[in-house]
C-alpha cells in the first residue's frame, strides 16, 4: 500500500505573521489526518522558521527548487546541502512556472532532482502538459518525455526516491481541474510507463495530482486508483482546507 502524501506549495506568498498563523492552524488540525503524510514547501527564507514551527508535528518542509550544483559561485541558487542542513526534507523540481517563467529544461530538472538525491533530499518531481499540447492529443508523450529526462541521467530506481506530481499546467491556478478521470488516465499511463522499466519501482511511487485541487474535489480525485495525493496551491495557504485536503488522503 502506498502511503498517500498531500504537499502544500505556497509559491511566492507569505509573510511572517501569516506563515506563523498558517503552521499553526495547520498543527492544530494534525491530529485528523490518521495515514497521510504532510508536507509544506514555504518560499526559502521562511523554510527555517517553519522547520521549527514543524518540530514534533508530523509535518515535513520542503523547498520550491534546489541547485543542481552543491556550492560555489552560484549566485542567488540554494543548494542541497544547505536545504539538508537547516531540516528540509523534499524539495520541488520542474514545477510548470519554473519551467516556463526561468527556463528550466528537461535537463536541468534532472540535473536538480540529481542534486536533492545526492544530498538526501526526497523530489516531488513535477511533470505536466500544456492546453495546447492536450488539444494536440500529446500529453503522454510529454510526460513520457519530461521522466525519461530524470531516468537517462539517474536511472529508473532513482525515481523511488521521490514521488512524481503529474500537474497539467492549465490547471494549474485557473480553477479548472482535471476530471477525476482525466487525471486517472494519465496517472495510470505514467505507472504503466515506468512498470515496463522496473515493476516494483512503479508499484511504490507516489504519483500526486496537482492543479485546482481544494477541499471539494480532493476527495474524488485523491479516490483514483492511481492517485496517491496532491500538490496543493491555492489551497495551502488556508488551514482548514488545507487539512480538509490532508483528510482526504486518509
Ligand atoms: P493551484 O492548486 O493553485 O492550482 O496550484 C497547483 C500547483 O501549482 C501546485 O504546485
């Protein structure tokens, strides 16, 4: 059985009153979610403070990117061994707006979820198709593309390390989800993609869905055979549906 995982990505939102309010609405709800596991990925400078807001609660902190490299001249890039050192466990990689806003390639993202695995860091691995690239009844072969970055570089078993968010970019933001069975559909494919490579792997990997979910549809979507939890925008950044969404994964 999987466990399910629900990640809440508060982007570029927050400031340090709200972030304290936000961990502690969200400790005091964590007792209602029973087998879920939690996650909160905070913009960088509040990760540590959030760490300690986190302390003894269940919840786990990530960041929204990580450096492919370790250290060095670098500049304004957060490495893994710094995310390591101040308690932060995941890290996103290959969201769609780091894709499409800073450039980030297939490459590079594989170069990233490299840099998380090396410094013990777990990758929540975004993938996802654009509308136009749905329209053009391509989006397997945009996932397919976007995970076949990360297993040329590291290798199939690698992805066990993590867990994979499928998010369709136009989703994302717009209030506009995915059906439930849109969304199973290419779950499914992605496991059945990497089953082909390594059986075990594909029957232990998370597979998240993200874009639009909230505390109404969550449930639904979370239902999915393949569907082991979400990646959460919007909706992270209130407690109550936030937990509302946690408890949808059990
Ligand atoms: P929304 O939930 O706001 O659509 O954002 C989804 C997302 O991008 C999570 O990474």
């Amino acid at each position: 059985m999987r466990q399910p995982m629900v990640a809440g990505n508060w982007k570029m939102n927050g400031s340090s009153d709200s972030v304290k309010e936000l961990m502690a609405g969200i400790k005091a709800g964590m007792d209602s979610v029973k087998n879920t596991e939690v996650v909160v990925c905070p913009p960088a400078v509040y990760i540590p403070r959030v760490v300690g807001a986190a302390a003894d609660s269940g919840i786990n902190v990530g960041s929204q990117n990580i450096c492919d490299q370790d250290r060095g001249a670098f500049t304004g890039e957060i490495s893994g061994e710094m995310l390591n050192d101040v308690g932060c466990g995941y890290a996103i990689i290959g969201h769609s707006e780091r894709r499409s806003l800073y450039g980030e390639t297939d490459e590079l993202v594989a170069k990233r979820f490299a840099a998380a695995r090396r410094n013990g860091i777990k990758p929540i691995f975004c993938i996802g198709e654009t509308l136009e690239e749905r329209e053009q009844g391509i989006t397997n072969d945009v996932c397919s593309r976007q995970i076949d970055a990360v297993i040329a570089l590291e290798g199939v078993d690698a992805l066990a390390d993590g867990v994979i968010a499928y998010e369709p970019v136009w989703a994302i933001g717009t209030g506009k989800t995915a059906s439930p069975e849109q969304a199973q559909e290419v779950h499914a494919f992605i496991r059945e993609k990497i089953r082909g490579l390594n059986a075990d792997v594909a029957d232990g990997l998370r597979i998240l869905y993200g874009g639009s979910m909230n505390a109404a549809n969550a449930a639904e979507l979370i239902g999915q055979p393949d569907i082991d939890g979400g990646l959460i925008g919007g909706a992270s950044l209130k407690a109550e549906d936030f937990l509302t969404i946690c408890r949808a994964g059990g």
